[in-house]
C-alpha cells in the first residue's frame, strides 16, 4: 500500500460535513471530550482518510475494508508516528467507526481485533515531596523580591495548589468555578472525563489559598464566575496554565518538562506513598479504571527498592 504524504491534503467539506461533524459534535457535547483529545481524533481521522484515497480504498466504503488493508495501515502509520500516539490514533479511529456503528451506517468496525504494536512501559514522572515544596514557594519569592504584583503571585500559587493538592486535570482546573465549591467540607465538586462528577477535597493549604484569593485579588465570586483567571479577570486559557508552571520550573531549577499532568501523578504517588488505599485514588484521580491507577504502585514499590538498596546492609 503507498505511504501517506506528510502533509496530507485538506479533506473535502462534504467528507467533514457528512463523517467527521456529526461524530466530533458528539464527542464535545455529549462526551464532553477535550479540545485537545478533538483535535488528536480530528489528525487521525485525516490521516486515515488520506491513506484510504492514496490507496484508492475510501471509495469502496468503510464496510468493505479487509483486515490485511488495516493491518498495512497501521504497519504504514508506525512510521510516521510512535507507538503511544499511533495508540492514540487508533483508539479515535475505533470511537468513530462505534459511532456510525450505533447509527446504522456501518455495519462491522474494520479496525475490531486488529493488533497494534505493544507499548513500552513507561513510568510516571514525578516530582518528591522537596521538590514540590520549593516549587510552591516560588510565586513567594518572586512577590518578595518585587518581580510580580500580589494578584499574580496568588493566583499562581493558587493554580499549583489545586492541582497538587486537589489532583486536578488542567482542564478541570480552568473550568473550575466559585458554585462548584463546598466551603464548609473544603471539597470541589469536579465535571471530569465522560461528564463524570467527583468529589476532590482541595485540602487545608488549597482551601486557605483559595479563600485569600477570593477575598484579597477576585473581583467578581458568584457561582458561575471561574475561579482561575488571568489579569483582566477572564477565565485563564489552558495554555497559560502551562507556561506559568514553567517559569516556576525554572526558578526552583527543576526540569522543564514537568507539565501540569505531572503534578497530578506527584499527588497520586505521594498519597500511595503515605499509605493511601489504591481504590481510593482512583477515586480521587476520577479514573474508570482501576489499571489506570495500578501503575502509580509501580512508582512507589521503585521507590521502595531504591530506598532498600541505599539502606540495607544485604541489597
């Protein structure tokens, strides 16, 4: 089968209209999937359209595609991408052909069964116990030493404290509102993945900063208002988020490629570390699937080894 172009072509308006709106529609409304997972779905639905009309198979329709033609494409996209991503790529694939599926337009889902690379397995990076403590006193010192004003320095305070403290996605963190708040119990009640709702308590130092915040920076606090916002008082933009971290990164002279998600994978392994139940974290994490936590006690039994091997007089 011929390869792909690197930059496939623009896909026609009635290809998009037709396939491609009515199944992202889907996932933003009823799903309520991410703009970044959209656009990751979007990227492999273009990808696959181009291989399909490069092969002159787009026109034979999406139910008569064999098993050997998909299994070359995913032989074909294992050069273009790695195998986290091609994963990625498939995944969205099978979620778009589910969809017609359900609506009766395709009968079977061509990519059903079809292998896919195994992934390696990576550990979650993370920062200790330390190296969180210097990175949240950074928005302190930046205040102290007169490089940004009061407002800035705690509401960055306030972005790292939520999510370290409250395990929050990015995007649950920017979306995050003063009626989504229960005062009195200190517990933020979270829209997560697939429109589902859990409770994260945002702990006593999250609370306090949260509550300094509002009173001493925040100027409108009514239930619909966001509580992440920039200067100008708009809902602060995800990518602001990343950038802001970053010049914290920096300044406790840490990696740069720590990300916000990272800091969510602090706070689970912290909490394992502590002792906290397994099944509880994924709770708190809002993940459906207990294996998605599972690999967080990898972290800590590494740890645990590390720890054996520096102490004890038989490692």
């Amino acid at each position: 089968m011929p390869k792909p172009t690197s930059k496939p072509e623009p896909l026609p308006e009635p290809v998009v209209a037709e396939w491609w709106e009515p199944f992202a529609d889907f996932l933003a409304k009823e799903r309520r999937y991410s703009p970044y997972t959209l656009r990751n779905y979007r990227q492999a639905f273009d990808d696959f359209y181009a291989w399909l009309q490069e092969a002159n198979l787009w026109g034979e329709g999406l139910d008569n595609l064999e098993p050997r033609e998909m299994r070359d494409f995913v032989i074909e996209s294992q050069r273009r991408y790695g195998r986290r991503t091609l994963h990625n790529h498939v995944s969205g694939l099978r979620a778009f052909m589910k969809y017609w599926l359900q609506r009766g337009r395709l009968q079977r889902n061509p990519l059903a069964g079809i292998p896919l690379p195994k992934l390696e397995k990576r550990l979650p990076k993370f920062l200790t116990e330390e190296q969180m403590k210097q990175l949240l006193l950074g928005p302190q010192r930046l205040l102290e030493n007169g490089s940004i004003n009061p407002f800035t320095a705690w509401r960055d305070r306030l972005v790292m404290e939520l999510i370290y403290g409250g395990g929050l996605r990015v995007s649950e963190l920017v979306g995050l509102e003063y009626g989504m708040i229960e005062w009195e119990s200190g517990v933020a009640r979270v829209m997560g993945k697939g429109r589902k709702e859990r409770l994260c308590p945002l702990g006593r130092v999250g609370l306090a900063v949260l509550e300094k915040f509002k009173t001493e920076q925040a100027r409108h606090t009514g239930p619909k208002d966001p509580i992440v916002i920039s200067a100008n008082h708009a809902r602060l933009p995800v990518r602001q988020v990343q950038l802001l971290l970053k010049r914290y990164l920096a300044l406790a002279d840490l990696p740069l490629d720590i990300t916000p998600h990272k800091l969510r994978h602090s706070y689970a392994t912290h909490l394992l570390n502590a002792g906290a139940d397994l099944r509880l974290v994924q709770e708190l994490l809002g993940h459906s699937q207990l294996s998605t936590t599972q690999i967080y006690t990898h972290v800590s039994v590494a740890r645990l080894q590390e720890i054996y091997a520096k102490a004890h007089p038989r490692a």
